[in-house]
C-alpha cells in the first residue's frame, strides 16, 4: 500500500494558490486509483492556529496507521486560516481534486461557510470534529454531520459547573463574534437562567485586536461572580493579560469554553490562571488509549482538544467510502451511518485495519472510536454528550472531572 499525504503550503495572500507536497509515500496527488480520499480541512494558522494543527495531524492519522495494508489511502490537508473565505476556496480545492469526503472544517463560521458554498453545492461529506454551533444541527445532515456535541449541550455543562458546582449565582458573558461565539453564549444564558442565575451583561468582541481592556471593563462593571469568555486562544491570550494587569483574580472566577482550553496559555500571559475553569467535549470511546498512543508514536506529544473526534471523522470516511460503490459524495452519504451506528460488528481504532476489507466486502459494520462510540442521529449530531472539566496552573491544563449531560 502506499500513503499519500498532502499538505497545501499557504502563502500569506488568502486568495493565492498553495503548492501541494506529497509527504509520505508515493508522490503525486493521490490520484484515482486511490481506495479512499479524505480531505483535512483544518486551521493551521490564524486564531485556531494552535489548536488546529494537532486537530489536522489526528485528521491525517488513520492513513499513516493503515500504511501497511493493501489498500491506498490518500489524505490531503488544507490550511482554512481560520476564515470563512479561504475555508471556501480551500474546500473548493478538495471537491474539484475529486475529493469525495472531508475531515473538517474547526470553526463554526468556517464550517458553515464552507458547507453552504461547497459542501452541499458539489455534494461532498464534511463530518466536523470541531464546530459545535447550535445552528449546524440539521443544515444538510447527508453532507454536514459532526463527531463532536452541540454547544447546546455544551451549554448545560457549563451553567451546571458554574451556578451548581461552584455556586456562581451572577454572570457576565463575552463572546467572539462569529456563529461559534454567539451560538454558545445564547444557550449557556438560557440554560444559567433556567437554573437560577442571573446574566448581567453581554458584549461580542472581534478576533485578535491589541487591547480587549475597554471590553472588560464593561462586563466586570456589575462585579459579577463569574466571566464566560467564549473564544480563541490568539484572542484568549491579550483577554487574560488584559485582565491580570487591571483586575485582581481573587475576586473573579472565569469559565473558559472549550476554544481556550490550550496548554500554553499560561504561560503566553505569564499567570497560572488560577481563578479559570473551563468545560470541553471529552474524549471517552473505547478506542481512546489506542488512539492516544498512536498520536505520541507519530507525533511526539500528547493528543489535545477534538484530536480524538478530527481522528473518528477521517476512520469514519474511509470506511464509508470502502463501502460505497463508487468514489463520490453520494455513494458516501449513504454509508456513513452505515458504517457509524449500532449494527454490525465492531471496529475500534485497534481493528480498523481489519475494517476495511470488511467494508468493501458490504459486510455489517459498527465502528466506536477514541472520542466516542460515534453514532449520528437523524440531524446529523454526535448522540454521545460527555464534557470534562478543567482548570489551569503554570504547566497548562488539567481535567478535574467528566459530566455526561
């Protein structure tokens, strides 16, 4: 088998052409003799840029694992840059390469952009491992599923962390100001009103400006118990400097989305972060400590936020498209859940090998993955909801907890 891996260069212009790289096996692009073809579309740059880049490496990682079998597997990666436009031109790329199904994208606003102007245009399958935006749910779900929950559900674990584990009565919110963002900031006021808390205030800011100190101002003005910040780590990052210059936080408890649960924030704002907790969709399948392992033994770290979902969604594709009688966005949607939900018998990342000649063949297969058992329901969504809760010190993050909503 030979595995092909390619990787658009980006230039710094959004709207120049990159130049495309094979980096592991035979070169070229990957062309139609290939078995499956999954596109990985994912921020490796711009303000998910830090968090992107390991969702992009889990998108490529069943192709390096399944190197050794008989089948060729051709995973190309693009740069959204975290922005909707190139999010649309680079999956535009993917569809006329003759890409029928694609890992991406991270960013709600990016996702969306891209499945109104290309996914469901050019009927290729995007299965987000990111994009937790309320407004996905039911968009198109034979074209636009996603491995990862619904902020609407993300939602209730925060309100519950904040008003009934930490007994936070008032809240203040501030958001990024795209689909993601505001998505997650409406559901989490409704759900922290439901449970008895008041909200006092709530501004939308832009991605990545020099100074957010004015905007603070305006949402500790009522000195609420707790801040929801909703954002990114580029942005997250002058937010907590900002704030450790001008508050003291003793005196405020912040709830972080899962957008801001990085490892280098500390440290990039020089504060341990102490007074910040977060909630994140947690990776709980059964193929966890398998994936987990294979992401060290290729990468040299350890797996981070929606690696484990960018991982299932890429499993997920190749499978289907194993199964489906031709190599098109049709074919494949009809095999998706196919190959996903209960019925079958089961592949885990530790059989997927295994799976695949079992695919091709039409037998009954169930795949259960490293962030969940992976099953979609009518709307496309994750059916699995289980966040963790985290907290900061100078060394990054740590879990202190799972909640299943």
């Amino acid at each position: 088998m030979s595995y092909t891996v390619e990787r658009r260069t980006v230039l710094k212009s959004a709207t120049a052409a990159g130049v495309a790289t094979a980096l592991a096996g035979c070169a070229g692009g990957g062309g139609s003799e290939a078995d499956a073809r999954v596109g990985v579309l994912q921020p490796a740059t711009g303000d998910l840029g830090n968090l992107g880049a390991p969702i992009q490496d889990a998108g490529a990682l069943p192709g390096v694992q399944l190197a050794d079998t008989d089948y060729e597997i051709d995973i190309r990666r693009e740069d959204t840059e975290t922005t909707p436009e190139v999010g649309i031109e680079r999956a535009q790329a993917l569809a006329d390469a003759g890409y029928p199904s694609i890992t991406g994208a991270a960013s709600s606003g990016v996702t969306i952009a891209a499945a109104e102007d290309v996914f469901f245009e050019e009927e290729v399958v995007g299965i987000s491992p990111a994009s937790t935006a309320p407004s996905i749910t039911g968009m198109n779900p034979d074209y636009l599923l996603r491995t990862v929950p619904s902020d609407a559900l993300q939602s209730q674990a925060s309100a519950q962390v904040a008003f009934e584990d930490e007994g936070l009565e008032t809240a203040s919110t501030m958001h990024v100001n795209n689909d993601y963002g505001q998505g997650l900031n409406d559901a989490f006021i409704d759900e922290f009103e439901n449970l008895g808390g008041e909200v006092i205030t709530t501004e939308a800011f832009e991605k990545e400006q020099p100074s957010y100190a004015t905007l603070l101002s305006t949402v500790l003005a009522d000195s609420p118990d707790v801040l929801f910040v909703i954002g990114y780590p580029a942005s997250g990052e002058q937010i907590f400097r900002d704030f450790y210059e001008n508050y003291d936080s003793e005196e405020t408890t912040v709830l972080v989305s899962d957008g801001l649960q990085e490892n280098d924030l500390p440290g990039n704002v020089d504060n341990p972060m102490s007074n910040v907790i977060g909630t994140s969709p947690a990776a709980v399948g059964p193929g966890r400590e398998t994936f987990n392992q294979l992401f060290q033994d290729e990468y040299g770290s350890d797996p981070s936020v929606f690696t484990a979902q960018a991982y299932d969604a890429t499993a997920v594709h190749i499978l289907a498209q194993l199964r489906a009688d031709e190599l098109t966005g049709p074919a494949v949607s009809e095999q998706i859940r196919e190959v996903a939900n209960p019925g079958g018998e089961v592949i885990q990342p530790d059989t997927l090998a295994d799976g695949l000649e079992m695919a091709e063949n039409g037998e009954e297969i169930q795949y259960q993955g490293a962030s969940s058992t992976v099953e979609f329901d009518e709307n496309g969504d994750s059916v699995i909801s289980t966040f963790e809760v985290f907290d900061f010190n100078e060394d990054g993050y740590s879990v202190i907890e799972e909640i299943e909503i």
